[in-house]
C-alpha cells in the first residue's frame, strides 16, 4: 500500500491481550490507533471469524506535523483520515500474521 501523508513517519505494533496498538511517530510527533479484538461466530454456519475494529485514534499530533510541512486541505484531510484507517489495519495485519508464524518458518 503507497502511503502519501505517512510516509517517513515511523510505525510499531504492540498487542496488549485483546488490544493491539498501533503507534506512528517522528522526531517530533506521536500518535497511535487501538484496535479490539473481536471474535465472531456464525448463526447459521459453524464458522469463527476474528475481527479488528478500531477503538481509538489519537493522531492529532501526527497530523498537525503533517498539516505544518505541507498545509492541508479540507479534502486532504478526509485522504489522510482514511491513510490512517488502511495504513494502521495493514500493519495491523502484517503484525499479527508475523507472530502467527511458527518459528523457523520463512518471513
């Protein structure tokens, strides 16, 4: 996924139980978005999903530095708040398929 707005911008996910934390940050901003782990199970079928919803987002600090080097529009920042989604629920998912892996296994 091309970042636009996030790129240079630093990025750890750490989980917590059932909480995953994604965090962003720079030299001098930081933020973060919190996604809860959610488990479904189908009414009509036996089949188990696990879900991701984000919970929280505090990105503010993120998106002022961004907003100081390139000011930003009303549309860029309807562009940014969905980077943000998709950026933080892809390296979600790039986390966890990680340590899901068995060890010794190829990345």
């Amino acid at each position: 996924m091309e970042k636009k707005y996030l790129e240079g911008i630093g990025v750890k996910v750490r989980g917590e139980d059932t909480h995953f934390v994604v965090e962003y940050h720079d030299e001098v901003y930081s933020g973060e978005c919190i996604y809860e782990v959610v488990n479904l199970k189908g009414k009509n079928k036996p089949i188990n999903q696990v879900v991701y919803v984000m919970v929280s987002s505090e990105m503010g600090d993120i998106i002022s530095g961004i907003n100081d080097r390139h000011p930003l529009s009303e549309s860029d920042m309807v562009d940014l708040t969905m980077e943000i989604r998709n950026d933080s629920l892809n390296e979600l998912n790039l986390y966890v398929r990680e340590i899901s892996k068995p060890i010794g296994s190829p990345s």
